[in-house]
C-alpha cells in the first residue's frame, strides 16, 4: 500500500478496501465511525459512486492513512 498511485477515484476506492480488509474491519464499523452509510461506503469501494474529497478523506483518516500529493518527475 505504501506509494499507491491514485490516478482515478477507482484507485482510491481500492485503497480503502484493501486497507481496510487488512485492517479486518466490517464496512459497517467504518461507518459508525466515519459517520459514511454502509451501503454507500460499500457502492464507493466498489467503484459504483463517486464520493466527496471530504469523504474519502474521513474513511482514509479513519483507517490510518495519509493522502499525499507529490508532483510527477
């Protein structure tokens, strides 16, 4: 996971997933804590739906993970 790159929203969506499955966490435990639905937490790292920067970033906290921009080389 570390040095993922994010090009599209579905990138981002696979971060969240894989985090937390490895986290072993139930989507409906991330909801409680971020607040995001369950059944669109499940849509967003599916891909179906595109989410807010802000949420995105809420479920990245959640799950312990920094959003870092860095500019291509």
């Amino acid at each position: 996971m570390n040095g993922d790159k994010i090009r599209k929203p579905e990138d981002l969506a696979g971060i969240i997933r894989k985090r937390r499955q490895r986290l072993q966490m139930r989507q409906e435990t991330l909801s409680s804590i971020t607040g995001v639905a369950q059944s669109n937490l499940s849509r967003i790292e599916r891909g179906e739906v595109l989410a807010e920067l802000d949420t995105y970033l809420r479920l990245l906290g959640a799950l312990g993970v920094d959003l870092v921009a860095e500019a291509r080389s």
